[in-house]
C-alpha cells in the first residue's frame, strides 16, 4: 500500500506497507510529481510500515522514472522517514548524505513528532 497525502503547500506524507508492485508504484510516483512540480522548500515525511522488497516490476517503474525523480527532487529541502525498520533507517541516513541539497533524517516511530518538529511543518 501507498499513499499521499498533501498536508499544505510545501509539505507531503507518504505513506508506505507490504508489497509494492509496478501499478501502485505508477501511481504514488504520478501523484508524487503532480503534488511536487510547483513546490518550493518542499518538506517530505514518509511514514513506512511493515514493507517487503517491492517487486521487480515497481524496481523498474522506479528506474524509469528517475530523470523525473531528480528533477522533483530539486524541490525538496527536507525528507523525514519515519519507522521501525533498521535496516530503513539506515539507508535513509546514508541516502540522506547521497543527495545534494537535501536533510534527510530517520525517526523511530514513536517519534513522528519530533519528525514533523524538524521538517519544520
């Protein structure tokens, strides 16, 4: 399961659990550019479940669209990930630091307030 939310001008939540396949990737991907295109100092919180590795197809719908993911990217000041997956939080820190010009910051979950508190939301 995904979806979006958008919380005000600058700001989305993401939400992700269990299995990602090609068509929900499709979709959370369209909503995501539609939602970010015009933004500015945009803010991200994404919110993840209990997620299994996405399956090949969502992978590829992924890479297909990562001309247009670094694009968005470019409105995003910040990414808060907030869950209670190690191995998540820890790609998110290390992903954190891949990205030029963006803070990105992982939050157990018991901690979306301090999340939202440092997006700045």
């Amino acid at each position: 399961m995904m979806n979006i939310t958008k919380m005000s001008d600058n700001r989305i939540d993401v939400e992700f659990s269990g299995k990602i396949d090609s068509a929900q990737m499709t979709t959370v991907l369209d909503e995501m550019f539609s939602a970010i295109e015009n933004m500015e100092h945009g803010l991200l919180l994404y919110r993840v479940g209990k997620l299994e590795m996405p399956t090949m197809g969502a992978i590829g719908v992924e890479l297909a669209n990562l001309p247009k993911i670094f694009r968005m990217i470019r409105n995003i000041d910040r990414i808060a990930v907030v869950c209670d997956q190690d191995w998540i939080q820890t790609w998110s820190e290390i992903e954190g630091k891949l990205i030029p010009g963006v803070q990105m910051k992982a939050f157990d979950l018991e901690d979306e307030d301090k999340a939202v508190e440092w997006l700045g939301a």
